[in-house]
C-alpha cells in the first residue's frame, strides 16, 4: 500500500505509554488487544505490514516527550530487529519536539521518499 514510511519524533509503542492509552481508551475502549492494529510496534511484530527496504525516524535527543517514556522509539526499532525490518532512527543532538526540530531535517525526509518513489 505504501512504498516508503519516516516520521519525526512519532509514538511508536502507544498502547504501552500513558499519552497512547489515554488516546486508545477514548477512542478503542478498554479492550488492549483491539489496539494493536492502531500500534505500529504491534503491527510490526504481527508481521501486518509490508516491507520496506528501510523506514527513517527522526527524534530529538532533548524532545521532553522522549525522556518522559511517551515515545519508546526503541521498542519500534527492537521489533523492527526482530523481523529483518531495516529501520534507521537518528537521534539529533540538541533537538527538542518544536517546528525548528522539523524544519532542520525535513529535507532529508523528503529525499528519503524522493528516492523510493523513483523506484
């Protein structure tokens, strides 16, 4: 369905951090195990989605929602490991979850999916 995938600072693990369980309660319902097709690390253990030659994440080093345990990009990139994903996650030094943190690295994210959809 799609040929490339990138984010910038995403919650990848949300059924497993109290922001993402707030957000499946109000919208899911109670039910964990209907939220896993909502969860991209779930999805990716499950084998749901399509494979990519690579997925590209950006997360700033002093984003507060990274040190506050909301966005578990590593629980995403060790699920990825686990299935021969290949996943890119840079951690940018210095960079906090603001607009000046996404307008430094969009370009690159623009070329990333440049790249595939010349494919």
């Amino acid at each position: 369905m799609f040929k490339s995938v990138s984010a910038f600072s995403p919650i990848c693990n949300p059924k497993l951090c109290p922001w993402g369980k707030k957000a499946f309660i109000g919208y899911l319902g109670d039910n964990e195990d209907t939220w896993n097709e909502y969860d991209a690390t779930e999805l990716i253990k499950a084998g749901s989605t399509s494979s990519f030659d690579d997925i590209l994440i950006d997360v700033g080093d002093n984003d507060s929602f990274l040190t506050a345990g909301q966005l578990l990009p590593e629980n995403f990139s060790n699920a990825c490991n686990d299935v021969n994903q290949k996943i890119t996650v840079r951690y940018q030094q210095g960079y906090d979850h603001s607009y000046f943190f996404i307008s430094s690295f969009i370009e690159d994210h623009v070329k990333f999916h440049a790249q595939r959809l010349l494919i």
